[in-house]
C-alpha cells in the first residue's frame, strides 16, 4: 500500500527506529526483496544518486537471508537505505508506525540542540516537567538514563556535515528521553556556573491537537502567535507551528487576520520538522499576491509539479482582505526540516521573505510510505525539489540572508539573537 507524503517528516519516523526486536525475523528475504525493488522502480533519479543498487543487493541479500531477528534485519534494510546518502529514506517500525499508538510520545518538556560536543537547552515547556523542575534554557545535558552525554554523541559520524550532526544528536537525545506518560527519566544537567544538577523528570503527554499522517506516529499541531515591539517602537507580529499539517491552516489564517494591521510578520519554523508540502501554497497565500511559483518537484515518471501561491484574499470571517503586503522575516535552525525548508527557501527564491538563524536540515526531499511483507513501513523519496531560482535544497538546506549563531551565554541570559535581528531588520524595511 503506497501512501504519498508530499513532504514527510523525516524525524518523526526515526524517532521510532528503536523499537523492541522480536524473536525471530518473519519473511525476511520478502521484505528485503519488496524494499529493495520499491527503491529501485519509484526513485526519482534513475541512478540512484549514483549507486550500483544492483551490487548492493548482491551484498546485502545474503545478510537479510541470515537475519536472526527482526531488529537485525531492520539494521540490514537501514544500511541498504543508507547507502543512497539522501533524506527520506527510513525504515518505521510496524509495532511503532500505527498512527493510533501514542506509547512513547511523552517527554520531560525540555528540546536540545548540538553546540560544539555538548547537548544544549534550547528551550523549556512552561507547563512541562523540566520547567517545574527549575531547568533553564543555555544548561547543557551531561547525562540521559543514567549514560553520560559524551557516550551517546560518541556514534556521531566523523566528517558529516554540522546539519548531520545537530540533526543525529538531537534524534539521540529525543529517543532517550521520549517514554511513556507518567514514567520519570533521569537526567543530569550543569547549570551556567558548572553546577550539576540531576533531575528525575517525569515524562508528560504533548499538548496540541493530535493528527495522524499516513504510518507516522501520532503528532500534536501547536500554533502560538504574540505581539512584538521592534527596536524602534514598531509592531510586529509572530506565528509559530510546530509542524505543516491541515490543522494549522485555520489557525495560522486567524493568527494573520489579527496582525494584518501590523508593521510586519514573523514565521518562526525553528524546531519544525516539515509536514504536508502542499500546505506552502496556501500559507504562501497570506502574504503573495500573485500566483508565484515557490518551487518545482521533479518526479521520476510525471510531469514536474509546481508549488505556485494561492492568494488568500478572504480572512477566516469570510471578508474580503488584501495579502499581507509588509515585510516577512521567517527564522529557521538546524531541526528546521523538509516541508518549512521548501516553503523558506521558496519565499527567499522569490524576494518575499528574509530568513534569520541558522542553516537548515538539508533534508528536503518529498515522500511515500509503502507497507513492506513483515508489517514494517518503508519511507522512500520519489521526487526531488528545487526552489523558484533553481536552488536544490537537498544536502544543503536554505542559507540564511542573515546568519545568527547559537550562543550558549544568550540562552542562559534569556535572549532570542534570531528574533532580535528580526525585529530590528522590520525597522529598516517597513
């Protein structure tokens, strides 16, 4: 069964890459056979991004015929994938990928990014477990469950690209602290004087409206929007979602109708990891008048499909309104991925937009779930996206028009560098 995702979200589906090993592994060879062809016939490159797909089999086959277990033939399938170099293309657990199954969503309220070699908090759940704990935002995690930090980034890949890195620690770090709800996970952490501080967090249910997306785990659509002052006393007004899904659409739309009178707009899509790429055409909407092609996705068999805004020239009361005319910063970081690097770097291809942070992910190619014979799902990219002016995104992720680096004394100050050059750039630009 083949489920199209315009743009998957990739870090969804390894966040359930852990799950528990059956006993034995049920039709192997099969499912080995189906991945392996899956690959093969709906890849968007014909070359395979170069790779003799055929040796790879020859090499690999004979491992999937001696798989022990389930979880030995997943690493098999993994390493098969893995030789691509490219994004989107996962094994999900079939235990784990039920998108009715919420078991392990819960976490302690705190996300992480890399800096250097240490884990970072980044930020803090007002109403989550880290928070009530006293846990601040610029502390750095020493230890997960009892393992020092140092040990879990030790499987880091050497010579991998900053995005790579910041994306595989952060993947190990969420996978060890997501749980069940109610259960506690330990966590150490040292404080901005070098004081440890360790912690039994309990892991709390994520707030949000849940959706589900094909054999994705359940996800939870947050939408937040407030006012902001610039420097120079002008208004701006900030939308920030977690995730492209439809239920954002309406909120987002109500959110743009309560600032259409402001001096500018911010779209924070840091930490969001992608989602429905069709949705960028209408968010685009809000704020591009005319019918603008954002970017092309270029499949293997089909004619290219091209993401062109679609006006949104109603507000959500049903008046007729003008697009949001005045100057748009979008902020992005390194878990800015998939469906919000296609809409970013589309709206910096076309001039509409500023972008403010740090790269993004680089991993924004369009997906499709296929149910493979032992109940596993593979995750595989059939098409490829380019943005308006040509820019391919995938491997590099959108550049920022003004980098801002994340720097461990503004966190524990409290300061938000990013959003600061934002407010600032409105000033100049309104």
């Amino acid at each position: 069964m083949n489920a199209p995702i315009p743009c998957a979200i990739v870090a969804a589906a390894l966040l359930v890459g852990a799950a528990t090993p059956l006993a034995q592994a049920p039709r192997a060879v099969e499912t080995f056979d189906a991945a392996w062809t899956e690959v093969r016939d709906k890849h968007f490159d014909p070359t395979l991004n170069g790779v003799d797909w055929n040796a790879v089999r020859d090499e690999l086959r004979p491992r999937a015929v001696d798989a022990k277990s389930t979880n030995e033939l997943r690493g098999i399938l993994r390493d098969m994938l893995g030789r691509l170099g490219q994004s989107h293309f996962a094994v999900i657990p079939g235990s784990s990928g039920s998108s009715s199954d919420p078991a392990g969503s819960a976490e302690p309220g705190f996300d992480v990014r890399l800096l250097g070699r240490d884990l970072l908090v980044t930020g803090v759940d007002p109403s989550g477990a880290a928070a009530a704990a006293g846990v601040q935002t610029g502390w750095t995690v020493a230890a997960i469950g009892g393992r020092p930090a140092a040990d879990l980034l030790r499987s880091l890949p050497d010579g991998a690209s900053d995005q790579i890195l910041g994306f595989e620690a952060w993947r190990i770090a969420q996978g060890r602290m997501r749980g069940t709800a109610g259960s506690k996970i330990d966590v150490e952490f040292e404080d901005g004087t070098g004081r440890r501080v360790p912690l039994a967090l309990e892991r709390r249910a994520e707030k949000g409206q849940p959706v589900t997306l094909g054999k994705l785990p359940t996800m939870w659509v947050r939408v937040e929007h407030e006012r902001h002052q610039t420097p120079a006393g002008a208004t701006a007004g900030l939308i920030r979602f977690n995730v492209w899904m439809a239920a954002v659409d309406p909120q987002v739309q109500r959110a743009v109708d309560e600032f259409r009178e402001a001096d500018g707009m911010i779209l924070d899509l840091r930490g969001n990891p992608g989602g429905l790429a069709a949705m960028l055409m209408g968010i685009a909407g809000h704020f591009v008048a005319e019918r603008t092609p954002l970017g092309v996705m270029q499949t293997r068999d089909n004619p290219p499909l091209r993401f062109t805004v679609n006006p949104r020239l109603v507000s959500a009361a049903g008046k007729p309104v003008d697009v949001f005319s005045g100057p748009l910063a979008i902020l992005v970081d390194g878990m800015s991925g998939s469906a919000s690097e296609c809409f970013a770097g589309g709206m910096q291809s076309i001039g509409r937009a500023r972008i403010f942070g740090q790269t993004t992910m680089g991993q924004a190619l369009p997906a499709q779930f296929r149910e493979l014979p032992n109940g596993d799902v593979l995750m595989y990219a059939f098409g490829d996206f380019v943005t308006a002016d040509g820019t391919r995104l995938e491997g590099r992720g959108v550049i920022p028009d003004e980098t801002v680096p994340l720097r461990r004394d503004d966190l524990l100050a409290g300061r938000d560098r990013t959003l600061e050059a934002a407010l600032t750039w409105i000033d100049g630009a309104k």
